[in-house]
C-alpha cells in the first residue's frame, strides 16, 4: 500500500502532529510508503528537530517540494514534502493502490484529484476527534465526489466501538508506575532542565492551553493552596495570561517564579518525546485540543480537557460527550467532581461558582481519578490504534 496524506496546518501544531504520528506509524509499522504534503514543514521541525536538522541535498528545490526522506523504500520509507500552490502534482508510479489521506478536511489539488479516477485508490477524509454519538453511525460512510465518479470514505477517531480508535504504536505503555520510579522520573526531567529539586509532596501540574477566562480565578485558587503546588507552565497562550497575573514580569524558558503555594517552573517550547515524558511525571495535566488529549489518555494521569472554543459554545457538546464515556465507569463523587470541573474549564468566562471549592471538590477525588486513568487506557487500546485501523479499512475497500 501507498499512503499520501495532505496536512495544513490550522491549529498551532496539532494538526501537523496528528499527521506526522500517523505517517511515522504507518511507515514504521506497517512498512508502507508514504508521502506526507504538509503546507507548513517548520511545524514538524519543531516538534521532532532530531528527525528534521536539514533537507536531503537540493530537495528544498525539487519540482515535487521533497523536503525530508526517511526509512528505506520497500521496507516503510516517508518523506515529507513542502505542499505549495504551484506544484506540479503526479501519482507514484508504483502499480500498487494507493490510499489518499485528507486530514481534517484539508481539500486536495484539483490535477492531483483528476489523476484517481483511473488508478486503483481509497480516498479517506481524516476528521477530528470527537466522543459524540453520531459519530459512530457516521464513521466510514462513503460521500461521492460532485464531479468524478469517485468516492470518498469519512474515518472518525474516536473513544467508542465502531470508531476508528486513537492513535498510539506499539510501544505506547501505559505508565503506571510505582511512586518510586515517578519520583526518580520526575526527579531526572526536572535535573535536565536545570531544576535542581522538586518538592514530592507537592501535587504536580502541568498547563497547556488556549488563552481560559476561567484562569484567573483558578490560578488565584491555586496560590492559596494549603499542598504545595509545582505547576510546570508550557509554551501556549496561558503563558501569555499568567504572565499578567504575576505582575507583569515576563516568563522566560527556564525561569521559575513562586508565587503564594504555588512554583511555577516556565518550559521552553518541547518536542513530542519530551512532552510525553512531562505528562507521565506529573500528577494532573491541563491538555487542549486533540494530540495532546490523547498523549494525557496514554501517560494515564489524571486530566483536565480543553476542547477548541467554539462559536455558540458548540465545543461543550464534545466535553459532555466526552465525559460521558471517559466519566461512565467512576463512583458518583468522583464523577460529579470532575464532570464540574471539566465543565467550568470549558465554560470560556469565569468561574460561575467559587474557583476555590470547584478545585477542591477536584482535588478531594484525584486519587479516585489516578486509579482510574490507566483503567480508561486499557479500555481504549481494545479498540486499537488508529493507524492500524485505517490500514485495515483501506485494504477492505481495495479488495
């Protein structure tokens, strides 16, 4: 099988990582080719620098837009290309079908679209993540194109049967480990961003998110914390918002700041290997978004989820999907607690409710929800991984 998968890069970074997971997965895993046409290459230069330190020689100027090539052909091989407007599109010549990737709904080149109609081919729309129930009814339908005798198959991620799954390869654990190894864990991270202690008794946040109204109030709730707090504050928007909150001093990578119970530690922006070992290491991760909901889901820590605010408030039907299904299996407290938490994060202006107890009422179950974590990953990993999947529904449709 040949993969080309079509990215363009609409929120930040996520979508360039769901991508590049995907294709690494596919190639790794599944020995495949794969070509991955990206419209912004410098979004997967930051999140895996190792893998992208400079183009394979003269490629940045080739007809194709080849960028980065790796792996070997006929063994898995990926490689990356500028996608550009003025590029002159052309089908591998390879004989073998191919399965055409549209992630989130990118749309696909006009010329490149013409050239499926006469080869032996899947076309598959990649949508977002999402816990609703309609998506289940609505995963792997067929849509014909309006113009060409061509269909395309809609393919859902999701955390329900007869969804596509998520995505995570083979050796994605999931982490739970003893407090000892943790703290050993957490104890190397930090050392190797200049740390040279932390506090075990402290409860360990980690913070990514779209800029929040409900920050303020939380952060407040957080300084007259009677445990002390180590909140690790990674490169989004909130780091912007709290650098107002602290009086205005800036926050650089690297800094720490304390402020009431809580020390805040500022992160640089980090690849996707470190930021995965940063979920596994902390206690409750704020998480935004789709790549990083599911990295939490794998690392099996407690997690608090910010979906894309949306106009009409639309993106609090997918909390409540989701917390329906994530939620299901927890005793009444816990549930309320977190569902009410999830909510007022979600809510996208302050607390309607005092920010103090609402965190309370989180923080009494947290234990309930650290035993819950690893349950819930297991639970997902029985639908598979999504490259898997995909692979699956493509040959099916090719047969």
């Amino acid at each position: 099988m040949h993969y080309d998968i079509f990215c363009k890069v609409v929120d930040n970074f996520g979508d360039a990582a769901v991508c590049w997971r995907l294709a690494d997965q596919l190639m790794q895993e599944q020995q495949a080719e794969v070509r991955l046409f990206i419209d912004q290459p410098q979004a997967l230069m930051a999140l895996r620098p190792a893998q992208f330190v400079s183009p394979i020689d003269g490629a940045h100027h080739a007809s194709d837009g080849v960028g980065w090539r790796f792996g070997q052909p006929g063994h898995g091989s990926l490689t990356v290309h500028h996608w550009r407007q003025d590029m002159a599109w052309t089908l591998p010549a390879s004989p073998c079908p191919i399965a055409v990737i549209e992630a989130f709904a990118c749309g696909l080149p006009p010329s490149y679209v013409d050239q499926l109609v006469d080869r032996a081919h899947v076309w598959v729309v990649l949508e977002y993540f999402s816990a609703e129930d309609w998506v289940h009814t609505h995963h792997g339908l067929p849509s014909p194109h309006p113009r060409l005798k061509l269909n395309r198959y809609y393919f859902f991620p999701g955390v329900r049967a007869g969804t596509g799954g998520l995505l995570h390869t083979s050796d994605d654990l999931i982490h739970c480990d003893d407090t000892a190894t943790r703290a050993q864990r957490r104890h190397d991270f930090w050392s190797a961003r200049g740390v040279a202690s932390v506090q075990e008794d402290a409860l360990h946040i980690s913070l990514f998110g779209y800029e929040n109204p409900a920050l303020p109030g939380l952060f407040a709730a957080w300084t007259q914390s009677e445990q002390p707090i180590h909140l690790a504050v990674c490169d989004s928007p909130m780091r912007v918002q709290l650098q107002t909150l602290i009086g205005g001093a800036a926050l650089r990578a690297g800094t720490t700041h304390p402020c009431g119970a809580v020390q805040l530690h500022v992160l640089p922006f980090m690849e996707q290997p470190q930021y995965d070992q940063l979920l596994q290491i902390s206690d409750c991760n704020f998480v935004r978004g789709e790549d990083s909901l599911v990295r939490a889901f794998w690392a099996a820590r407690a997690c608090v989820w910010q979906a894309y605010p949306q106009e009409g408030r639309v993106h609090q039907q997918k909390v409540a999907a989701l917390l329906a299904c994530y939620a299901e299996a927890l005793a009444p407290q816990p549930r309320v607690a977190l569902t009410q938490f999830w909510q007022a994060w979600n809510a996208q202006h302050a607390f309607a409710e005092s920010p103090t107890d609402v965190w309370q009422a989180f923080v009494d179950v947290l234990p309930l929800l650290q035993t819950h974590a690893p349950r819930w990953a297991v639970q997902l990993r029985g639908f598979g991984d999504l490259a898997s999947n995909l692979a699956r529904f493509c040959a099916k449709r090719l047969e």
